[in-house]
C-alpha cells in the first residue's frame, strides 16, 4: 500500500480517537455538573422575599402608605389578602401574587416593566398575573351583589343623600354602561369589535348603589353588539332575579328607556324640558362610572388576549368593591371614551313608566312644608 495513504489513515483514526475522548469528557461534565445541582441547587431569588425591591419593601414594613404605587390603601390590599386563600407553606407567596397583580392593573405596564420593577422574571410575572386576576374575579359572586331586603332602606338613603331629596328613597340602584378598549383581535373575527367611535372595545354594564358600589356586572360583549341586545339581556337577568323588588326603580340615563316592566328604569326627561319641574329631575339625576383607579388599565388598550380582558374587567370591579367597603374612596374622572349616549327607543314588550316619572318630578318639585302664609287666603 502506498505510504502516503497508509499516513493519512493513521492520522484520521487518531482525529476520531481525539474526538470520541472529547465526547466522553463531556459527557463526564455534564454528569458532574448536574450532580452538583442536584445536591446544591441555585438560589431562586424570585422564591424569597427580595426586600430590597422598593415595591415590596413598603408593603412587607407594615407601615408605608400603598396608594401612590398600588392605587390602593393599607386596609383594602390588606382586605384583599383576607379574602383569598393561602396558598403556600409560605404567607408572603400569596401576597406576591397579590402585590404584582394590582400593580399590574393599577398602572397598566407591560409584563416586562413588572418584571423589572419587582425583579422577577418576565414568565413567572405573566403566570401571577393570570392567576391573580383569575383569584380576584372568582370572589364576584361574594363581592359584586344584589342587596337583602334588610339591605334596600339602606341603598335607598343613600340615593336620597345624593340627590339632597326624600324622593329618591325608593331607588335602589342607578345602571349604566361603557366601552373597555382592547387590542383588536386577530383574524376576520376581529372587527365585531370595533364599536361606533371604530375603535375595539368591550362592553360592560352594571348597576351600582348609591355609593358607587357594583351590584350588578355584565361584560363581554363585542362593541359592535347594538345596545339593545344588550339591554334585553339585562331586562331577562333582572326579570329572573326579582330585581328591583315591586314598589323600587333603578335610574339610568338617556340611554335606556323609562320602563315599569319587566324592570323598572326611571330616567332624565329627553330634551326640550317642559318647564321647572322637570329641569329640576334631570339636575337630580347622576350616575358616574369609576375608573380613575384603574385609569391606566381601562383607559388604555388592555394588553391581552380579548378572551382574557373580560377577567380582568371583573377583577377591576371585585377590587372597586373592596375598596369602597374598607372606605378608599377616591375621585371619579370623566371618560372621553363614553360620552352621553342618544335616547333609545323602547321595545315593543315594555311598558312606559313616564307616569311613575312625572309623579317623582312633581314631589321633587313640590315645597318640603306646607307654608302658613299661603293657607291664611283663598287662591
């Protein structure tokens, strides 16, 4: 055999010899490395309680107010912890996942500005903030409802406080509705949602107390949905739930119809007013939907899949209730997104409540005491 050959051979046996002993310490490496992880496992900082993270440290110090980073006071995060199960061998896990979730929804930030003002890592921020706002939402039924009868007198003097008059003393609730905007969804599916302003929303209706309390949440509809499918649904869900009891009206504005059946809806007369009486109705007549607490969310495009965003609305008017009922109250804004909408017409199966309407303007307008002076002469 030519030598030549004979040389190129041995040196190619002994590449393949170098190689294969390359791979064996490698392997030899890697099984050593992972022994010691095993034994000796990293350190996961996002597991412990990083105190040096300006965020947590003023929460975890039970002292440093909450309101300027979280939009919500000491009493009511700290309501919100009582009202969601421990989870954990750890109590501060839970109040992780709490801490970033209103954070989250208090300022509207993307995940990965979480993930850095918390120093957690971008994952596990998006799974607690999905979990959060699932845990939060699921306390609806708990939170957001209809009052007792024990409860109505109270709701009803809270109308009368707000509009300075004993005749609101049997209203029990006021409904109104907005548009949450989205991203646009993707595929053809995505210009249901796009509402008369053209830009994607969601609808949510509700009903609130005097207080501004939720009683009552309806969301999910795409903004294209005509608001009178919406009302129907919301004339069905009252119908079933005996809501507002006989003898009681709720209050809405322009846009719904003044109705005593199936619910009864009392609202401002429609322009031009016919006189003092009732000019002086439709000044007694407000309702006002909070979202200056959640500002940055709701009056942004939420961040997430449009199967999502119904969640988080609800878990925005879970956290309304909570703090209303540890007494945050804060200032409501006004929403461009939702000016005053164009009366509707009523549906052919309702019946008018302009009867209960004029009755109300009349007491509103008529003088609180008898006046001695005018019963002394015959007019």
């Amino acid at each position: 055999m030519n030598p030549a050959i004979l040389c190129a051979a041995r040196i190619w046996h002994g590449l393949q010899e170098e190689v294969q002993r390359s791979r064996r310490r490698r392997a030899r490496l890697r099984r050593i490395l992972l022994l010691q992880q095993v034994r000796n496992p990293p350190l996961q900082r996002y597991r412990q309680r990083n105190l040096t993270v300006p965020v947590l440290r003023m929460y975890f110090d039970g002292e440093s107010e909450l309101l300027m980073d979280y939009h919500l006071t000491r009493a009511s995060m700290d309501a919100v912890m009582r009202l969601l199960p421990p989870e954990g061998s750890r109590d501060w896990e839970q109040a992780i996942t709490v801490l970033i979730t209103v954070y989250w929804l208090a300022h509207g930030l993307s995940y990965s500005v979480v993930s850095r003002a918390f120093e957690v890592p971008l994952t596990t921020v998006y799974r607690l903030v999905h979990k959060g706002v699932k845990e939060i939402a699921a306390l609806r039924q708990d939170v957001i409802r209809f009052p007792t009868a024990q409860e109505l007198e109270d709701i009803g003097h809270s109308f009368q406080v707000l509009a300075h008059s004993p005749v609101f003393a049997s209203c029990v609730g006021a409904i109104d509705g907005c548009h949450v905007r989205i991203k646009t969804p993707p595929g053809p599916d995505g210009q249901d949602y796009y509402n008369r302003k053209l830009f994607p929303s969601i609808q949510l209706q509700a009903v609130c107390d005097g207080r501004a309390k939720f009683l009552n949440t309806f969301v999910g509809y795409p903004g294209s949905v005509h608001d009178k499918s919406i009302k129907e649904q919301w004339y069905s869900m009252f119908k079933s739930a005996l809501y507002p009891p006989q003898g009681y009206f709720i209050v809405g504005d322009g846009g719904y119809p003044c109705i005593s059946h199936p619910v009864a809806i009392i609202t401002p007369y429609r322009e031009p007013l016919q006189g003092r009486v009732q000019s002086r109705f439709n000044n007694h007549h407000a309702f006002g939907m909070l979202k200056t607490r959640w500002r940055s969310l709701l009056f942004r495009a939420i961040e997430v899949d449009h199967t999502f965003a119904p969640t988080v609305i609800t878990a925005c008017a879970v956290l309304h209730n909570i703090c209303l009922t540890a007494g945050d109250i804060i200032e409501p804004t006004l929403d461009p997104d939702n000016p005053s909408v164009p009366p509707s017409r009523p549906v052919r199966w309702e019946q008018s409540a302009s009867a209960w309407r004029d009755r109300l303007a009349a007491q509103l307008s008529a003088p609180p005491v008898r006046i001695s002076a005018l019963q002394e002469h015959d007019y």
